[in-house]
C-alpha cells in the first residue's frame, strides 16, 4: 500500500496530516506599527479597523492594503499568509482588531 500524501486521508476542509490547525484566535495588536508572523501553518489573518481609523499593511515591503474607515463604520480585510510570512499593520486611531485562522 502506498504511504498517504501530506493531504490524503484529512477530512475536507481540515489542516494536512502531520500539520496542527490553527483555531480562530485573537492577534495581540502592539503599537504602530505592528509586526505579524505567521507561525507554522497557512494562516488566514483577518483585519477589521474601527471607526475613524486608517490602517495601511505592507507585505516584504509593499503595501497592499491602505484602508481609510469613516467615522460610525467598520470594514474587514483577509490577508492569506505563508508559513514565516510576516505583515506591517501601521495604523491611526484605534488599534485594529486581528483575528488569525488556519485556511
């Protein structure tokens, strides 16, 4: 019998065997600007800005994300990360909320 490939035999949608999954869990924010590393796994990293705030996010130094939210309104954004990747979250106002999930 051959041996399982790094997928094989997980259920849909769960991480590959030998890899734990990564739970929805809060992102402790810092001051700005703020880096975030990704650990072990793919992880999808959610940012959702609070009124009146502007948050920019740059990826191995581009930006790929600037995002102005007007008072009384919230806006989310996803950004995909590899495993090691890090993001620069720079931001005015208050700190964004920052959720990290395994895709």
């Amino acid at each position: 019998m051959p041996a399982l490939g790094p997928t094989q035999g997980a259920p849909a949608g769960a991480a590959p065997l030998g890899v734990a999954a990564v739970l929805p869990a809060a992102i402790a924010v810092g001051a700005s600007p703020f880096t975030y590393t990704a650990g072990a796994n793919i992880e999808n990293v959610y940012l959702q800005s609070v009124a009146a705030t502007t948050i920019t996010v740059a990826r191995r130094g581009v930006g790929i994300v600037n995002q102005v939210s007007p008072a009384a309104t919230n806006s989310t954004v996803s950004i995909l990360l590899a495993p090691g990747e890090s993001i620069v979250v720079t931001y005015s106002g208050a700190a964004p909320v920052m959720i990290k999930d395994t895709p």
